[in-house]
C-alpha cells in the first residue's frame, strides 16, 4: 500500500477500503500536501471539480468507508406514493388475485360497471408493486411462441415443378408513358442446358387496353 500523508497506514489498512475508494483518498491527500489547490487537484487526476467536491465532502477521517460508493445514498428521500384510495387499490388486487389472465383493460371495465373511475396505468402498478400478480403463464406462452418457425406460403405443384418451360413466378407492374398506361409482365421460366436447370426472365409489355384470352 501506497504512503499517505494524512492517515497513518494502519488505520487505512484496518479500513479494508476497496480500489475505487482508495483512489478517491489519493485524491484527497495530494490536495492537502499541494496547498490545498482544488484546481491543480483536478487537473492532475483529470477530474471535474464537482466529483472532486462531492467527494471532499463525504470525507471524514474518523469513517473512511465514506469514500465508498453506496447505493443507498442515490435513493431519494422522499418517494413518491400513490394517491389512490386504499379501497380501490385493494379491489384491483382482489379482481386480479382471483383470475390472473385479466388485464387491465379487462379489469378497468369491470371496475367502471361497478362505479369506480380507475386509469389504466394505476391497475398496471398495482400489477407490477406484487409478485403474485404477475401472470407467468402468459409469459412462457409468448417466449414458446417466438420459438415457434413462421409458416411459409408454399408454392402449389406447378409452380414448382421443374420441367422445360414450366412457369415459376409472374409479378406485374405498371408504368406510364406519354399518358398511356401500360403492364409490364415479368415471367420466370425453366430451361434446360446440358441437363442443368437455368431459371431465366421473360419480359413482356402490354398495353393496358389489351384483352387476353385464357
């Protein structure tokens, strides 16, 4: 362990203060032995004076497990409660407990056919604040969903017959010139070179007015 001037060694060492906690005594100590100059401070480990104060500030000698970083502190105060009645808090509880496949679209229609006036998204926190009101079944069904292969359109059988000039694929488009409207058709076709199959384009244009016979 590194020296440092303003703590004797053992009493940092009985501290068991992690690496993050120790660089943040560095800090400190080289800020007391440079005259107490916070700006050359910062400059010289490349950190902001707000860390560096906020830091300063937790610091005490006499508790050196302030320079560790606690979860605890980041909670706020004051966290803010729900303002709905207990009652009606209670009935959405009931109403869910009692059939977990309801959602809350189900349940805020239930509780207007009774007279009470609920948001949807009060129903989804009461939901959420208990465990037991989390419907897994529901949650197992859409993950065995996903895993499921999507269903492909398959072609019928002379579509996908393979022998000289069957037909594969037709797609049409439509474009205009010179205020004529026309039909393009684009049709996919099997050939047969030295016994390989070649599927090749045919393109064909029409005008509109054309009629075709079957």
């Amino acid at each position: 362990m590194r020296h440092y001037n303003i703590l004797p060694v053992s009493t940092i060492r009985a501290a068991s203060l992690t690496k993050d906690a120790l660089k943040r005594l560095s800090w400190i100590d080289w800020y007391f032995i440079h005259k107490k100059n916070a700006e050359q401070t910062c400059r010289h480990f490349g950190i902001s004076k707000s860390v560096f104060y906020r830091w300063f500030n937790r610091f005490d000698k006499r508790n050196l497990k302030t320079l560790e970083f606690d979860t605890r502190t980041r909670r706020p105060h004051k966290v803010r409660e729900m303002t709905t009645s207990y009652l009606i808090l209670k009935r959405i509880y009931d109403v869910r407990k009692a059939d977990l496949e309801k959602s809350k679209w189900e349940i805020h229609e239930e509780l207007k056919r009774e007279g009470i006036i609920v948001a949807h998204n009060v129903i989804q926190k009461v939901i959420n604040r208990h465990v037991e009101l989390i419907n897994t079944q529901h949650e197992k069904k859409i993950k065995g969903r996903k895993k499921r292969h999507i269903a492909r359109m398959k072609a019928e059988a002379i579509l996908r017959d393979k022998g000289l000039g069957s037909l594969i694929q037709m797609d049409t488009k439509y474009f205009y010139v010179l205020g004529h409207k026309f039909i393009f058709f684009q049709l996919l076709t099997v050939h047969l070179v030295m016994d390989l199959f070649i599927v090749t384009k045919q393109f064909h244009l029409y005008p509109e007015e054309t009629s075709y016979e079957k």
